[in-house]
C-alpha cells in the first residue's frame, strides 16, 4: 500500500500529460507483468543473501522491511500509478469523474475475479510460478490492448494545458481542500482498520483456511466496487459532493455498528456445519461475509468517486486529472496505511476487537463531521449538528458486543459443544486470541483462534509427552532441544525432568501465550518457562530456524492445524530440511500431525513431504478409545536405531526417577508400552502415499488439500490405512528376544 501511495503521487510529478493516457497506462501494466516474473524467479537468490545478513529481535523486523520494500515496492509503485494514468482520459469535470468512478470499480471488480480465481483454481490446483505467469500474462494482454487502442482514440483531456487555474494553489483553495481529503484519509483509515478486525472475528467463525480469506477479501472488494458505481452515478448528479461525501461517512456509524453485531451476536448462530461438502460451505461462508459487512463497503467504496468530485470544482477544469485523483488517492491510502497497521499492531492487543470497533464508529464520526464543516455555518448549528452525530455514536458504540469466547475457544465448532465448562482466561494478542477455560471435570483446555490447541484430556497429554520423551528416549544423551511453538508448555516441559539436557530453546509468536498456559498448565509442564535453562525467543518460528546459527539434538513441532492459512510453512520440504540442517550428529526431529479435520489426501501429503527429506522416519500412532487420532512422525539424518532394553534400563536408573513418573502420567509404564505406539515407517508406506503432493514454499499445496478438509472426521480411517502397511520394525527396534516378543505382541493387538 505504501508502493501504490507513492505511485499515485509520483505519476503526475514525472510523466508529462503530453503523453498519451492509454501508452502510459500500457507501459505501466507491461512493468508490472515484468516485476511479477521478477519477484518470482528472485526470491531464491533474495532468500540466500537474507540468510547469509539475517538478524533476530528489531534488527530482523528492520531487515525484513527491507526485503520486504525490495521484492514489493517496484510492482506496487506501478499499481498505485495505474488508475492516476488512466484519469488523464477524462476532464475533471462531472462526467469525466463519474467515468473515473467507473474505472475504478472496474478494477475492483478485477480485483474481486483475480483473488477468488488465484485462492480457488490457480493455486490450489497448481503453484505460485503458474499463478504468477498468468498474473503476467494478464498484464501482458492489457498492455496490449491499450497499447493498440492509443493509436486509434484521443483522450477528452488531451489539449488541456499542464497547470492548473490560478485558484488552485490559492489560500482559499487549500482551507476547502483540506476536508476533503482529511475526510478521506479517515474513511481509508476506518476501511482497512474494519478489515483487519473483521477478517479476524470472520475467520473465527469460518476457519482460518487460506479459502475463507480470500473470500472475506472478495466480499470486500464487491462492496467496494459497487459502491464505487453508486457514488460515480451520484457524481452526475450531486450539487454537492462534498456534502454526499460527509453524509457516507455517517451512515457508515449504523453500518459498522450492524457489521459488528451480527458478526458477534447473530452469525455464530447460524448453522456452519449443515453440509460436508466444501463447496458449499464455501457459498454458505460467501453469504454470510455479505450479510455481515457488504453495507458498509459500499460506503467506503462510494466515497472515493465522491472525494474526487468534490475536489474537481476547486481544483479547476484544466488541472490534470491524473494529479487530482492520486492526490486523494494518496490521502485514502495513507489512511488505510495506518489503520492497517494501527488496529493490527496496537488497538486490538492493547484494547480488543470490542473497544476497536467502537473507534472505528469514532473514527467514523470524526470524518463525517470534518466533512461537514465547512458547510455548518453558522456556529450553534454546527454544535447542534455535532452533538445530535455524537449521541447517535455514543449509543451504537455502546451497543458493540463482546467477543463470545466460545467463538475464540471453538470457533465454527461453537454451536455443537455440550459440555462448554467456564471461561478462566482470555486475551486478544497480536497474532492470535486465546483463551483458558475449565470443563466440570476440572480438565483445562487452551483454545487459540477458534481451535482447541492443548489440554489436559487424557489423550492430549500422550501426544504432547510423546513428542517430547520419543526423541529424548531414542537419543543417547540429548543435550539441547529446540521447541517449536509453546502452546501449554507441556511438550517443552516433557525435557525438563531430563537432567542431561542443559539449553531449552522455545520459538513462540504470540508473546501473550506463554505467561498464559503457564498459569494454568504449571504442574503439566513442569514449569518449564521459569527453568533455568529455558531460553525463549518470539519470533516466526521459519524465520527463527532460518536465521538460528545453533545446532540441537532435538527439534520439535507441534504447530496448529495444517489447514490454518500461512501454517503450511511448517510442513513444507524446505522447512524440514531447515531443520535437518540444525541437527547436531544423531540429532532428531518430531512433528506432530493431525488425523482429525483431514482427509486422505493432505495426511499423504504431510508424510510425503516428511519422508523425502527423512527417508528413514517413522510413525508413532496415538489413539482415542482404540481409534486413530493424530501421530508424531520422527526423522533422522541417518537411520534410526533402537534399543529397547537400554531404553528400558535407562527409564530405571535413579536420576530418569522424574522421566519415568512424567510417561507413567500418560499410562506409559515400560518402554514396551512407548514403542508399542509405533505406526510404521516411511519405507513402508512408500506404496501408500506414492504420488501425494510434495509440499514446497512455492506452491504450499498443503494450506489449499488441508483447506477443503477442515471439517472432515476421517481420522479412524486414515489410521487404520496406515496400520495396513506396519510391520514390525526389526531393522529399527532391537533387544533382547522377550522384549522384542513383548513388544511385537503389543503392537500387533493395536
């Protein structure tokens, strides 16, 4: 957005009117196509310069700007100059603005085509390179098109001259201006602040697939382009638009005020899960992002055509039209800009989604009545004026409701609970909400963004020690671990009854979570956050690995469901042969995966892309009521060998004493009873998941098979695939006879 800001301001300024609009525009659509191709096939070499400078804590934020800037600014600069270009079509008069209100929502409507058809088709079929050609391509066509239509048409504005009427720069000029684009600027600011909180209230309720956003941006933009039409067909005809412009502004107080009720209070009500089809799931979450938010979008979509009108009179006939509509494009953005950043990074950790809302009604009020100003003469009708708007907001921010904390704590899932218990915490961080509740049993559950992430639930606790006693049990003298992800600490605190273990790394992104869990989790975990050689780091769990020059003997992760948008990146090749890279000799690597809201296809996909990087990796099942539930792959940079009998003399000796109660915990009461968990291995299974989709960072294809599945509840059956390929693993696990038949007989009764 800061790209487009700067070129919408920076068209005017360097490309004289002289030139023709449709060339300009042409030249312009060609660039982009061209930084697309460029982005794409530099990222790698991007991606190796990063790694050979990167940097953790605010120096890493900086860096990662940087890159940011580099890869992004070239094709956004040309974005932002794209419609300022096509402006200079047109005379800055009421017809030419409606048809510049036109365009615009010409390009919204793009806009909405271009990210149904890349989050739908492009790349969940198909990857981030096929994606980026056609982007390209399409490019590509319009510059084209453009390019040949200049040669046979004229622009109205051609013979106008390049500077403006005397008025325009005049002190008069400027106190009427100032309004305008104040009042636009706050309406780009409460747009995209609304964005941020709604796109994260909606995925609650929706999922967090990659598919629900593109959906809630969508939606968005088709109330921003009709809106568009509307307020460039009241251009026609408004005597004045500056009081049009002020009016959207406060009909938008209602608009959010209904956006945020039925979001809270009316939508988690709605049934989510009538269907198991995906599709239509996806047509039933579509209707409700437009119930919910599509009135308020149109007026945000209507002001831009009715700021540009409202400027055009002052700015006077001859003034170049590309320069008037990037600057009040300049304003909307640089609003937008810092609403963006404002909600997403301060208001909503600090305040909450609730008290966010209720500024952006605020926010809302204050541009409707800087647009008004200048008309609200005299004085006592202006106060008047002002407190009737005020009372009126006062009451709808009021009426914004809380956040339910089942939808935090469940999500899509809220309405099918039973057994809810009570809420013992709750937070909206920075990343993600979060909550603590206590069901009647007295068991605790921690809920993070509408998905129950740990428990204490019997078969919880199994999965959380079993990724962390597996890969210290099988390593010989594990010194350092590495832990991906906090979540109740539990798997973390798995390695702190080991004595050997001298360096506790936790990676963690949300810096709310683990003061959190730790009061309510501490006897499960051990307290691992206050132990002495505990060291955590917040941070992107990718980024943190990547730039992390230490080694570890053991690496695991434990991230949220695979189907949650940007998660992929946790599953991905390259990801696991990070890790593979940070392993000390010997070293291990566990990563949990999820059997339940799957399907076939992405569990072969997970264990696919697992395998090829640790081709000698196993499977280790964990069960509910004697039926599959989630398992924990274990890799190896060689081939994994174990031995039963010094595994189960080591869980014996007096300083393993807190080992041995910790597995005991979670009804492990041998060494027998933790392999007898074993699933099979990766060349076993080979048979079974030939031809899934490897998941690489250039095409995530798991966030897309994940995405279709998430209310899926195959995870019997997937387990039970599995178990078709196990055999015993003679190669593996090695002892003594009567351990190996122990062991053989307890892992062919499951």
């Amino acid at each position: 957005m800061g790209g487009m800001c700067l070129g919408s301001i920076a068209l005017s300024k360097i490309v004289s009117k002289r030139r023709h609009p449709l060339r300009i525009y042409a030249a312009i659509e060609l660039g982009i196509g061209i930084c697309a191709i460029g982005v794409l096939l530099g990222v790698p070499a991007i991606d190796h310069l990063y790694v050979a400078v990167a940097a953790q804590g605010y120096t890493g934020i900086a860096m990662r700007a940087v890159v940011s800037a580099l890869c992004l600014l070239p094709p956004t600069v040309l974005m932002g100059a794209s419609l300022p270009a096509i402006a200079r079509w047109v005379e800055a008069v009421p017809e030419g603005v409606a048809w510049l209100g036109y365009f615009y929502g010409g390009n919204l409507a793009g806009a909405v085509f271009g990210s149904l058809f890349a989050g739908f088709y492009l790349l969940r079929l198909h990857d981030m390179a096929v994606a980026t050609y056609v982007a390209a391509a399409i490019n590509l066509a319009v510059a084209l098109v453009s390019f040949l239509l200049s040669g046979a048409s004229q622009p109205d504005g051609a013979g106008s001259s390049e500077l403006a009427e005397e008025a325009a720069g005049s002190a008069g000029s400027r106190r009427v201006l100032w309004p305008i684009y104040t009042t636009i600027a706050l309406s780009g600011l409460t747009a995209l602040g609304a964005e941020v909180i709604w796109t994260r209230l909606l995925s609650l309720l929706l999922g967090g697939t990659v598919y629900t956003f593109s959906i809630i941006l969508a939606v968005f933009l088709v109330g921003l382009g009709i809106g568009s039409a509307f307020g460039s067909r009241e251009t026609r005809s408004a005597r004045d638009p500056r009081m049009a412009l002020a009016v959207c502004q406060l009909l938008l107080l209602p608009a959010i005020a209904y956006a945020a009720y039925t979001i809270l209070d009316s939508l988690p009500y709605w049934n989510p899960l009538a269907s198991t089809n995906p599709w239509v799931s996806f047509a039933f979450d579509l209707g409700r992002c437009l119930w919910a938010i599509l009135p308020a979008t149109l007026l945000w979509g209507a002001s831009f055509p009715l700021a540009i009108a409202a400027v055009s009179p002052v700015r006077g006939r001859n003034r170049d039209l590309g320069q008037l509509v990037g600057e009040v494009y300049a304003a909307n953005t640089i609003g937008a800009i810092a609403g963006a950043l404002a909600f997403s990074t301060v208001l909503i950790p600090w305040v909450g989604t609730q008290t966010s809302q209720r500024l952006l009604i605020a926010g809302s009020l204050l541009a409707g009545l800087i647009g008004l100003a200048p008309m609200l003469r005299p004085l006592g009708r202006g106060l008047a004026v002002g407190a009737a708007c005020s009372i009126i907001a006062l009451g709808l921010g009021w009426s914004v409701p809380q956040i339910p904390w089942l939808m935090i704590g469940y999500g899509h899932h809220m309405t099918t609970q039973t057994d809810n218990g009570h809420l013992l915490y709750f937070a909206e961080g920075m990343n993600s909400s979060m909550a603590v509740s206590e069901l009647p049993g007295g068991q605790h559950y921690f809920h993070v963004s509408g998905k129950v992430e740990a428990s204490t639930e019997p078969f919880d606790m199994r999965l959380q020690r079993m990724l962390g006693h597996l890969p210290a049990l099988i390593h010989p003298q594990p010194r350092s671990v590495l832990i991906v992800g906090f979540g109740a600490g539990v798997t973390a605190g798995s390695f702190v009854p080991y004595p050997e273990i001298q360096k506790i790394t936790i990676c963690e992104i949300e810096k709310e979570i683990p003061p959190a869990t730790s009061r309510y989790f501490n006897r499960e975990n051990n307290d691992v956050l206050h132990d002495p050689r505990t060291r955590i780091f917040f941070d992107d769990a990718r980024h943190f690995v990547l730039t992390s020059q230490d080694k570890y003997d053991i690496i695991t992760s434990d991230p949220i469901h695979p189907w949650v948008k940007g998660t992929s990146t946790l599953y991905s090749k390259e990801y696991f042969e990070m890790c593979k890279r940070h392993l000390n000799p010997g070293g291990i690597v566990t990563q949990w995966v999820p059997l339940y809201e799957s399907d076939l296809a992405t569990v072969k996909s997970e264990l696919a892309t697992f395998f090829e990087v640790f081709p000698h990796g196993t499977v280790w099942g964990n069960e509910v009521d004697g039926q599959g539930y989630d398992i924990v792959l274990l890799g190896q940079a060689g081939e994994t060998k174990i031995d039963v009998d010094a595994m189960e003399q080591r869980l014996h000796r007096p300083d393993q004493a807190k080992v041995a109660e910790s597995l005991r915990e979670v009804s492990f009461f041998s060494a027998s009873d933790l392999l007898s968990t074993y699933g099979g291995s990766g060349a076993d299974l080979i048979p079974w998941y030939r031809g899934a989709e490897i998941n690489r960072d250039l095409n995530l294809r798991l966030q897309y098979l994940a995405g279709m599945a998430a209310n899926a509840q195959n995870a019997p059956a997937i387990y039970s695939e599995i178990l078709r390929y196990r055999v015993f693993p003679k190669d593996i696990i090695t002892g003594s006879e009567e351990s190996l038949r122990t062991l053989r007989d307890a892992i062919g009764s499951k």
